[in-house]
C-alpha cells in the first residue's frame, strides 16, 4: 500500500524591509485554495534536538484588536489539542482557567 501524502503550501509576500504584506495558504485536502490570511503561528518539533522551531508572522495591516482574538482563539485550541495528546484533565482545566482570564483581562468576552 502507497503512503498517502498532503502538501500544505504558505506563501509571503515581504515588502522592501522583509516585513509581510500578504499571507496565502493552501491545504487542498481541507478544500483551502490560496486563501488570504492576517497572521499565522507555526510550530514544529525537532526531535533531535527537543525543542520547538516556529514561524509567526502577520501582515502589517493585521490590527491589534484581531490580533488578540487570534491569540485567544490559538490559546483555547493548544488547551484542547494539549487534553486530546496527554489526557491530562487537570492541566486542560487550569489552561481553559488561564484562557478565561486572558479573554477577561483583554475584554474579548462581551
């Protein structure tokens, strides 16, 4: 039987000062074709040398008030990501607490 591979492709486009202007992404097995994105966070773990490589980056024009909803929204999907990987009820919940209080304290709960 073959291995079945998915390709997920980012494209920047950097101004003069290599600062992005435009984020696009394609996953066409989840049916995303060239779409725009603000910002993106990418972590990925090396094995070898245990510990995390990232990729964050956001377009100059992502505002500041979206930028935290989207760390808000990311903090609540590590929580459940974290709880689906280890089954550790107990600091799922003290991580769900902390994205409460993040969402309170930057008044994203109205």
């Amino acid at each position: 039987m073959a291995n079945i591979k998915s390709t997920i492709e980012l494209t920047v486009e950097l101004d003069e000062n290599r600062v992005p202007e435009k984020l696009n992404w394609t996953a066409q097995d989840g049916g995303i074709n060239n779409e725009e994105a603000k910002a993106m966070l990418l972590s990925v773990w090396d094995h070898k040398t245990q510990e995390t490589l990232r990729i964050d980056l956001w377009t100059k024009d992502m505002p500041v008030d979206e930028m935290k909803v989207f760390f808000h929204q990311t903090l609540v999907a590590m929580s459940d990501t974290f709880h689906k990987a280890t089954q550790d009820e107990k600091m799922t919940a003290t991580m769900k607490d902390f994205c409460d209080y993040f969402a309170e304290k930057l008044e994203l709960k109205k």
